[in-house]
C-alpha cells in the first residue's frame, strides 16, 4: 500500500505542476483574475495534498490500516476538491456547465478534513514513547 501512496503522492505532485504551469500561462489570458485566483486554489491543495500523501507512504508513524483510509479520502477529495475547482474556474471555456456538479466541492473539502483528522485521532492513540523513536 506504501508504494501505491507514494506513487499517488507523486503524480499529484507532477501533476500539480503542470496544471499550476498552464493555469499561470495559458490560461491567464482567457478567464478573470477571479476565476485565475480559483483555479490557484484547486492547485495548491492538490499540492498540499501531494505533500501529505508523500509523508503518509513513507512514515512508520500511522498505521496501515489509517494510511489505507487517508490514501481513498485523499485520492477522491483531491479529485472532488481540485478537480470541481479546475472546471468551475473555466467553466466559460467549455460547453458543460461545471456549476451543475460543484456540488462535490465541499465534498471534497469535507473527505480531505477527515483524512486530516484520522491522522490526528491516529497520533493521539499512539501513546507509546516507542511509536515516535
């Protein structure tokens, strides 16, 4: 599972970059410096989230069972989360009304805040001083 995370983590990240690339050059010209800031948005938390799926793959501090769970709440929230952003803020660009499903944006968000807060109730029950040596 490790390996499936990591390799995740990684084309989240290069992923991220190249979106990040042609929302800063190809798409400046075409959508409002509203929709600009938007599309930014979508970037970086699927970039926040690139980083945290790296840590989560390569750390013996969260345990399997937790990383599996993270890694399926990671993965759909990005996609929800950034994906949904990514047709809303060029949604004057295409013929499909990405306003009809921006209803899975706060989904999304909401998948990624449990990630995040399973990997807290994680750290909170590992109560050994051996877990963090």
């Amino acid at each position: 599972m490790n390996k499936i995370i990591l390799i995740t983590g990684s084309i989240f990240g290069f992923l991220g970059i190249i979106i990040g690339a042609f929302g800063a050059h190809a798409l400046k010209p075409l959508i409002s410096f509203e929709a600009q800031q938007t599309f930014e948005t979508g970037v970086r938390y699927q970039m926040y989230h690139a980083i945290l799926l790296l840590f989560v793959g390569s750390t013996v501090l969260i345990h399997q069972k937790t990383k599996k769970t993270m890694f399926y709440l990671i993965l759909i929230g990005v996609l929800f989360f950034s994906g949904s952003i990514y047709g809303l803020s060029t949604n004057t660009l295409t013929s499909f009304d990405f306003k009809s499903i921006g209803f899975i944006t706060p989904i999304g968000g909401a998948l990624l805040i449990f990630a995040w807060l399973i990997m807290f109730m994680n750290f909170l029950k590992n109560t050994s001083k051996n877990d963090y040596k």
